[in-house]
C-alpha cells in the first residue's frame, strides 16, 4: 500500500473545489488542563509542536552522533534524520505519522521551519560579503564559472528533455512551469554550499591551502549564480510577474524585525520569502551589529529550527513516488554526471593556471558540496508545481549522495600532497648566533600585540642577528565561514583601503594586527615580518599553528596566556579554551615554545625593559638563558640572571646524567657570561647586565630570594617550564593552577606572588633521537640531552625525522 503525502493531501483537499466534507480545527484546544483530567498532550497543538521539535531534534542528534566516526558533513545527518521520520520509514509503522505528524499539525510545524529558514539564510546572507568577492582573484573567477555553467547547462537540458517527454505539461497552464524545471535543475547542479564547504576546509585542514583559497572564493561566486537562477526560477512559476520591492532601512527598528520585513516583501513580491532575508543579510554589514545578531539567533536557528526543515523535507521524501525508473535513472545520471563536469572543468582551469592535477581534483570535488540551498531550490520547486515527488525524491537523494562522497575522496586525493617539513634550527640557543632567528608569534585579537612586540624587541633584533616574525592571528572557526577568507592573505599595504567600511570584525582585526607588524618592520632595523591567519576550532587548531611553525622554520612559537590582565590588577579569564589549545601545542610543537604571561608589558619600551631570567638548570632553563644571551645585545638592556643552587641537594637520576646535565648548564652559562664581558668591553653591552648564584635549602628559601629580585622593578621575569631541581619544586606542582606553566611560571603568575612584572615561560624542543632511542635520552637543538622529558607522539616524531638524518 502507498503511503501518501499527509501534507499534500490535506493541501488538495482543502484546495479542491469539488470537496464534500470539511476539516475543523477547534481554537481552544491550543494548551491543555493536565494529563491528570485525562487530556492527552498530543491533542493540543502547543504540547505537540514541543513533542515535534523534541523528536526532531533527538532524532537529528543521535544521527549525527552515529555518524560521527564517518566525519561526514551535518547536512548528510539532518537529511537522514528528516528521511527517517518521513513516509519512507518510520511513517510505514502503524499510527506513527498520525500520532506524531498529524495533519492538522503540519501547517504549524512547517511555519516553524520556514521561520528558522528565514533566519538561517538571513545569517548566510550577512557571512558573505560582497566586497570580498569582487575582490577575489581572476582564478576564483574562472573555477566558479567552470565549475557552474557545464552542471548548469547539464540540469537545464535534462529538465527540457524531462518536460518534452511528458505529456501533462502540454497544457498552456503548464507552460510556465515547463520553462522555470530547466532552470531549476540547473541551479540546484551548479550549487554549492558555501557554510557545508567551509567547514570541511576547517576540518580537513585545508584552508591554509591554495586550494581551500580557491574553493572558498569560487563557491562565494557559485552561491551568487544559485541564487539568481532561484529567484528567476521562481519568478517563472508565476503568470503575472511581481517586480518586487527595493528593502529599505528601517528607522527605529531592530534587525531581527528587518528580516521578517524583507521575507514578508519578498514573499508578496512573487519571489520567496528567504530570498528577501537572504537580500537583507547582504545590506547588513558583517561588523559589530551583525556579529552580535547572528551570535545571538544562529544556536538557536541551527540546532532547534532548521532541523524542522529537513524534517519536513523528509516528510515530502517518498520512494514509494519513485514510479518511472527510466526517469528516475535519467536523473541520477544527469547528477552524477554535472558532479564529474565540475571536476573535469576544475582540473582543466588548473591545469591553465599552472597548478597541480591533484589541486585541481580537490577543488572539484570540494564544489561538489550540497547543502541547504540545494534543498531549499527543491523544495521550493516541488511547492509550486515545477518538479514532481518522483523528481523531488531522487534529487534529495542524489544531493546527499554526492556530499558523502566528497569527504573521502577528498582524504584519497589530498593525503599523498602532504608532505613532511625538514628544518635544522627549532631552538633559541645555536651555534651560530649571529644567524637568523625565526619566530611565530601567536595572536588572538589586537591586544595581544604590543606586549609581542616589546618582547621582540627584548631579543634584540639587528642586522648582524636578524629576526624573521611571522604573526599568526588563531581565529576560533564558529560558523564564521567568511573568515577563511582571511587565510593565506599577507596583507600588504595596498590590499586594504583606508576606509573601515563594510568590514567583517574578524577582518578589521586582521587589519589592525596585520598593520602593527608592518609598522614593526619598518621602524625596527633587522626586522621581517609578515601576517597570517589561521580559522579552525579551538579543539584542532594546535595543528594549524605547529604546521606554520614547520613551513616558516621557526626556532620559537610565542603564545598569549589564557587570562588577561583585569582592571584590578589582577588576572582574568579571556577564553578557556585557548587554555588547552596552549597545552596542546607545547605537547606537539616542532620547536621551543614560549607562553607570555602580560601584565602590562606592552606599555613599556623594549630598549628599557627590565629583565630577569631565573635559572635551576635543565633543558628548558638552557633555553631561557639563551633568550637572555641574545638580549646582552641590547644596549638599554636592564638584565640580571639568577641562578640557584640546592644546597644538600641530589640529582633525580643516575650519576652520568646528572654529571651531563651539570656540564651543560655550565657550558650555557659560561657562553651567557662571556658574551654579557664581551660585549661590555665592546662597549656594546646592557647598561646593567648582572650575574648572580644563590643556595637555597628548600622552597621558602627559594621564594624569598626572588621576591628580593622582584623588589628591583623587573618588567618580565624568563623561566623554564621544567625546572632542572625538581626536589626543590616537587611539592608545588600539587597546587598548580596552570601545568602548561611550570611550577616557577604558576608561582609568578598567581595572585598570591603579588607581581606586577609579565612572566615569558619556556619550554624547549625535546627532540627525539633517531632509532629506537627514547626522548629522555635524545639530544634537542642546544645539543644536550633531553633530561626526563617523555618522547614525542608517534605523528609528531615522523615529522621531525627523514632517513636517519637530522635536518
């Protein structure tokens, strides 16, 4: 037995002018009095629309979840769960559509869905800006022309040879129709889903990539002609044509009322109402104001409302619709082949560029992606006549076939490009010191940049010891697709205009960060500096920082402490998750790693800045001395090493080790010593550079002699993460706040020290020995041994070594 569109047949039969009987709907059954009266919560229509939302959204959830380990996009989940719940499904159990769809619920739940619709492609609308893509280079241009007018002109044919075979469009009335399916068809093949792309960019770590470049502007493009041949298409369905309406600002009025304004007057204008909010989404500018709005309606529209949307598709999917294999077929391959078209048009405009076969595979394979507009371009299709269920069915299908497939021949194509990074410098200390150092400095908003900078001048940048820094601004990638935009873009001067107008936040920022450093460069002699940004969620964006450090060779990566300082003086969570993001690149880093703990360091000049570097011995402490060697140069330097000695004390390890990491920490402080003489005999030195040693008994002791440090006026104290006198420091890790700092890094930063001076922690490269040599007895770029630090992960190791050499 068929089952039948609840929805359509009650659409029939209330539109039918011959009907004999009548539905009646009764007001007061909207809340009921209790289950305890013997009212059932599915007879009212507020207890089942929350019964409807709850069901649908569980039932989205739990797919996703299943299909989690698969990594494929949330689209291919909301379709499955809309297709479960639909006819095809669930509805062949007895009394289920009944009981939880029942007709005269469905006009309610389909308002809702088109509501969270509206709002959903209003947030859309306010991603994309338009200015971006004019800007966009001449190859995006191409691979969004290639990739959309072959899959078009694919739809547009077999919807005209669809329509001339089928006799029930011979009619005048039909005539119409028959024109807008080709166009339909075509639109919903040369449609790309801009915010499904995106996140699969994010995910499979290719917006760094020209290719995730490229794909992000083509399909910016791609969505402009998707919805031009939808509004034309719609405008076709109609007899009379409705000029529409021009959106005009609202006084005194809020946006979120703009927005079902400009559905209203798109709707009445014979168009669709989520093309006028998709219109108002454009107009609103991608600042500050659409920022807060979209935070504020896109948890909610995303994760309650939309999901009503694709419930409802599903309702509409039917395989039992599916009566005409020869047209079915016909169909099928016609999306197959426009999704092979895009690929082919893709590698041919990429092998015109000069790029590589398997770049232009990628991007073809990534402007396969369907999301949202497909479905709406069909749904709105099979609401006005121009596509039948049988066609609506096959197409849902094949749209989330394809997207399914995208992801893993993505995975084929793109793994063999990988390739592994060989550099020899990862750490501060070296051998040739006057070489250039390379550094990577992490920044999450603008004002995390002055107190970078005061530290780069710290290290005493020159011509005859050059600093090559590349800024990195981590941008949190929450459904702010627009902002991968910002990837791979140096920023040079000429790249933006004076003029703030029109600018997302996120790029404004990037502007600020991006110009700080430009500035830098110019008025710091031995000094190259460039700007970066990288979008990914907090959870994975470790790996986006440690493959820049690896492609730029950097000796350091620099990172802003999770808290920032407080009005009260005080330290202050900024966000928690930069917390563990900090953590997880100090485990995975390919190169020494400094967190900076800013208390004010940015308002103080680099060239007076006072400086202490506290030192206990170890790997860690090697290499904030040798931070502090390179800052002799300085000729304003205020400078004082202080390093400690237990007294009564024993090494936690065997004799040999301890005899080796003792020679060690001498050698580093003998190359320390003789370059702080040197230099002041030069007369080239610090203006107070000064040594001291100090024998502590315990950790009181130890306390004590550097709060006497403190009561100098230091502006930044430098200490190693692991310190080399473990028995002095064990008892307070167990208090510990902030592991990623160290017990002596935790101690300056908590409140209970009472410091006004920043805090530079650093942890050096561990590098693994080659072989099947553990880490603890590996040798790091300073040349001695790795003392107790565990080995690497197995991923990380295989970055560090090729053929046995080290490089």
């Amino acid at each position: 037995m068929a089952v039948t569109d609840p929805l359509e047949e009650l659409w029939k039969h209330t539109m039918s002018p011959d009907r004999t009987d009548l539905l009646c709907f009764y007001p007061s059954k909207i809340t009921m009095s209790g289950i305890w009266t013997g009212d059932s919560p599915l007879d009212f229509s507020l207890p089942l629309l929350l019964f409807q939302i709850i069901l649908i959204t569980t039932t989205t959830r739990a797919v996703a979840l299943l299909l989690t380990p698969l990594r494929l996009p949330r689209y291919i989940a909301e379709i499955l769960a809309g297709f479960l719940l639909g006819p095809s499904v669930l509805g062949r159990l007895p009394h289920f559509s009944d009981i939880a769809f029942p007709i005269r619920s469905l006009f309610i739940l389909e308002s809702m869905s088109l509501l969270g619709l509206i709002y959903y492609t209003f947030t859309i609308g306010v991603e994309i800006e338009l200015h971006t893509v004019l800007r966009a280079g001449q190859r995006s241009f191409w691979f969004a022309a290639a990739s959309a007018l072959p899959p078009f002109l694919v739809g547009a044919v077999t919807g005209y040879v669809a329509v001339s075979t089928d006799e029930t469009r011979r009619t005048a009335d039909q005539f119409l129709n028959t024109l807008s399916f080709p166009v339909f068809l075509g639109a919903t093949f040369c449609a790309t889903a801009f915010s499904v792309l995106a996140r699969n960019i994010a995910q499979l770590k290719l917006a760094g990539t020209d290719v995730g470049q490229l794909s992000i502007s083509a399909s910016l493009i791609n969505d402009t002609f998707a919805w031009g041949g939808l509004t034309v298409a719609t405008a076709l369905a109609h007899v009379r044509y409705g000029m529409g309406e021009v959106v005009t600002e609202l006084q005194e009025c809020s946006v979120l009322i703009g927005v079902m304004v400009a559905a209203l007057v798109a709707d009445a204008g014979g168009t669709h109402a989520i093309f006028g909010a998709f219109v108002f989404g454009l107009a609103v500018p991608n600042g500050p104001v659409g920022v807060a709005i979209v935070e504020k309606v896109e948890d909610f529209v995303v994760g309650t409302l939309l999901p009503l949307f694709f419930a409802m598709s599903g309702l509409r999917t039917d395989t039992a619709k599916i009566t005409s294999m020869s047209a079915a077929v016909l169909l099928m391959v016609a999306a197959l082949a426009a999704a092979i078209l895009k690929v082919v048009a893709a590698v041919t405009v990429a092998g015109a560029f000069g790029m590589p076969l398997h770049d232009g595979v990628s991007i073809g394979l990534l402007l396969n992606t369907k999301g949202v507009i497909e479905l709406v371009i069909l749904n709105i299709g099979k609401n006005k006549k121009i596509m039948s269920d049988q066609s609506f069915t096959v197409l849902v299908f094949m749209s989330a076939l394809i997207t399914a497939l995208v992801t893993p021949l993505l995975a084929m194509v793109v793994k063999p490009a990988r390739r592994l990074v060989f550099y020899k410098r990862r750490t501060i200390a070296w051998p040739q010191p006057d070489s250039e150092f390379r550094i990577l400095a992490c920044v999450h908003m603008p004002r995390d940049v002055p107190a970078l900078l005061t530290l780069l001048d710290v290290a005493s940048p020159s011509d005859h010891s050059p600093v090559a820094v590349q800024a990195l601004h981590l941008i949190e990638f929450a459904g702010r697709s627009s902002a991968l935009l910002l990837i791979n873009a140096s920023a040079p001067s000429s790249s933006f205009e004076h003029s703030t107008h029109g600018r997302s936040q996120v790029e404004l920022q990037f502007k600020h960060i991006s110009h700080a450093f430009m500035a830098y460069e110019e008025n710091v002699l031995g000094v190259t500096a460039r700007t970066l940004a990288a979008v990914s969620p907090y959870v994975t964006m470790h790996d986006d920082v440690t493959a820049a450090a690896e492609d730029r060779h950097s000796a350091l990566i620099l990172l802003p402490f999770h808290k920032h300082r407080s009005v009260d003086g005080g330290l202050e969570v900024f966000h928690p998750a930069i917390q563990p993001l900090n953590q997880n690149i100090q485990r995975f880093s390919p190169c020494t790693v400094g967190i900076l703990v800013d208390r004010g360091l940015g308002g103080i000049p680099g060239a007076g800045c006072r400086v202490a570097a506290l030192f206990f011995g170890g790997r860690d402490d090697r290499e904030a001395v040798a931070l502090a060697t390179r800052m002799v140069y300085n000729p304003a330097i205020d400078l004082t090493v202080l390093r400690f000695v237990q007294k009564g004390g024993s090494f936690m390890g065997t004799e040999f080790d301890a005899l080796k990491e003792r020679k060690a920490d001498d050698a580093c402080l003998r190359e320390f010593l003789d370059r702080a003489n040197s230099m002041s005999v030069g007369g080239g030195g610090g203006a107070g550079v000064e040594y001291r040693e100090r024998g502590v008994f315990n950790a009181s002791e130890m306390v004590a002699q550097i709060q006497e440090v403190e009561a100098l006026g230091k502006d930044l104290f430098v200490v190693g993460k692991v310190p080399g006198l473990p028995a002095l420091t064990a008892g307070m890790a167990e208090w510990s706040e902030c592991p990623e700092l160290g017990p002596i890094g935790d101690l300056l930063a908590s409140r209970d020290f009472q410091t006004m001076a920043s805090v530079l922690v650093v942890q050096s490269y561990a590098k693994p020995s080659a072989g099947a040599i553990s880490g603890e007895l590996g040798y790091g770029g300073d040349g001695v041994p790795a003392a107790g630090r565990p080995p690497r992960p197995d991923h990380i190791r295989r970055n560090s070594i090729g053929m046995g050499n080290w490089s």
